[in-house]
C-alpha cells in the first residue's frame, strides 16, 4: 500500500512556477554577489498576471494568500520579493 502511494507521487508532473524559478534565480545571484546587498525586490505585476502569481504562491506555500491585497511578498533565499499589482 505504502509502495503504490510512493509510485503515483514519483509519477505525479512536477509542477512548474513561472513567476518563482525567475525569482530563485534572482535571489541566488543577489546572495552571490558581494558587492550587493539588497535583500528586497519589488516588482510591478500588471492585473491580469496578479491572479495567477498568487495561485503559483498559495501552491508553493500551500497557505491561502488575501486575494483582496494589491500586494504580497515572499521570501526566498534571503531575498525580500514584493510583489505589486498595477
């Protein structure tokens, strides 16, 4: 029983952030460079996209974020993301 729970998550697709890989790449390069030391990134999302990131967010952090908020941020290697929407 153990054994056919483990297989169907092995064969699950893993999910995909469109939004979160960019930011993890982001962060790492921050981390790594010395002559950097900002620890906080906002980024304007336009409306449309706004939705979406905090689906991708809710999914990553699997807590339910306030949709009514214009903003919201997440942290990740360090690295301050603040997301606002426009």
């Amino acid at each position: 029983m153990v054994t056919e729970n483990m297989e169907q998550n092995v064969e699950q697709p893993k999910k995909t952030y469109k939004f979160l890989n960019d930011c993890a790449e982001i962060a790492e390069k921050i981390k790594n460079n010395s002559l950097l030391d900002n620890s906080q990134v906002r980024i304007n999302i336009q409306s449309r996209n706004y939705q979406e990131l905090l689906r991708e967010i809710e999914h990553f952090v699997r807590i339910k974020v306030d949709r009514a908020q214009n903003q919201v941020s997440i942290t990740i290697s360090d690295v301050e993301f603040l997301f606002v929407r426009v």
